[in-house]
C-alpha cells in the first residue's frame, strides 16, 4: 500500500513536508495510490509547481501511467496553471502518452480550450493527428467544444510534415525564413535570450500561415517557394 503521507504532502502543497520525507528516505517517490497516482499526479493536479520541481528532483517518474493510463501532464494541462505544464514539459514530459481512452494531454488541453497549455505542447512536440478511440482528432475535440481560436490554432499544425519542421528548427533559422529584413540583426543576435518564448511561437504561426497561403503541402514545397523567394538560405537540399 502506498504511503499516504508522501501523497497528501504533495496533494496539499506543502513542501516542507514533501522535503522532510523525502530528506529521510522514507518513502518511495513513485509510490502509486489505488487510482495509480503518484505524488507527482497530485502536485500536477493542483498546480502546485514547487512540489513538482522537488519531486524531479528526487527521481519522481515525469511520465508515469495511473489505472486510465493518465500521467501527470494529463491532470496538469486539465486543471494546473500553465507554469506547471511548463515544468513539466522541461522535466521530460511525454506530450504524446494516450490514456486508456487514447486521449493525449493535447485532447485534454483541446477539449478544455487551454489555449496557453496547447502553445506549449505544440512547442514540445504534440502531435495534433493522433485519435483517440473515438477517432477524434484534438481539432476535432475544440470543434465539438466550440472553442473557435484552439480550431483554428490547431488547423495550422495540420499541414503534413510542417509540424515538425518548425519544431526542429533552431528560433534563428526560422526568423531568418520568415523575415528576411531582420537576416543582419538575426546573425548578431541571440534571440533565445532576447526573445520571451511567445515571439518563437508567434514564428511558428507566421511560417504556417505563409505556408498556406502559398500552397505548401510538403516540407518539400514549403523549401522550394522558400528558396524562390529569396527567403531561405541553404547549402544543400
């Protein structure tokens, strides 16, 4: 049976219990109560982002399943401020783990209309294609919901092949594509530390629109229009 005083420690949000049991050695920090919650489920639920920081700290398992197959980014992005999915998501979190009923912390986040929590899965890799067992896709979710901006917000993430280009680009390069007066600043600059993380999603944005208005099905496409207008600067192809 689980040690239900590690639980309510992180379940309430107090963190000098949480430290001291923790301190001791006298609990296991992955320990599961009978719905398969960890404290970090707790912590996650309530937001209380403290907590989650200290249990990574002390090996807390980022991307642990409960009986429905929920992790802690599951209750985080359902209930928690963003600065709590956040945490997570810096600590590893699995933006594409399904529960039982194959919802993804996106569905979750979709279906809520979170809009914030849905820019940081994006960012983190959320893939916007996968169902659940309903066959619903997230965009699909937000539709049913009538949460207008998180359709359109996911209806940019759906060109083929598009997500994970922008999301493996470094935030220089994908300036340098979509604003060719900046190219000078933009090799003098550092613009991960000069730049608040909404400039780089506002990019991300930027770079699908242009990418719809163009025809762009392709990453292929999206490079070739790119390069023809003087847009984009590479060695090789």
């Amino acid at each position: 049976m689980a040690d239900e005083r590690l639980l309510w420690a992180a379940s309430d949000g107090d963190i000098q219990s949480l430290q001291e049991l923790l301190t001791a050695g006298e609990c296991d920090v992955n320990d599961q109560d009978w719905k398969g919650w960890t404290p970090l489920h707790w912590a996650a639920l309530y937001g209380h982002t403290q907590c989650v920081q200290l249990l990574h700290q002390h090996g807390a398992d980022t991307n642990i399943q409960d009986k429905n197959g929920w992790t802690p980014l599951h209750l985080a992005v359902w209930c928690s401020p963003k600065q709590c999915v956040q945490l997570l998501l810096q600590h590893g979190a699995d933006t594409n783990i399904q529960s039982e009923n194959g919802w993804t912390p996106l569905h979750w986040a979709a279906f809520w209309g979170h809009t914030q929590c849905i820019q940081l899965l994006l960012q983190h890799g959320a893939d916007t294609s996968i169902q659940n067992k309903e066959r619903k896709t997230p965009r699909m979710m937000a539709e049913d919901e009538e949460h207008a901006a998180v359709v359109e917000l996911l209806r940019r993430f759906e060109i083929p092949d598009i997500q994970g280009y922008v999301q493996t680009r470094t935030l220089e390069h994908l300036a340098e594509l979509l604003d060719p007066a900046e190219y000078t600043i933009i090799n003098q600059t550092n613009l991960s530390t000069n730049f608040p993380d909404v400039f780089q999603f506002q990019k991300v944005q930027e770079l699908k629109d242009w990418a719809n208005q163009n025809n762009c099905t392709h990453i292929r496409d999206l490079k070739d229009r790119l390069q023809d207008s003087n847009l984009l600067r590479l060695s090789s192809k």
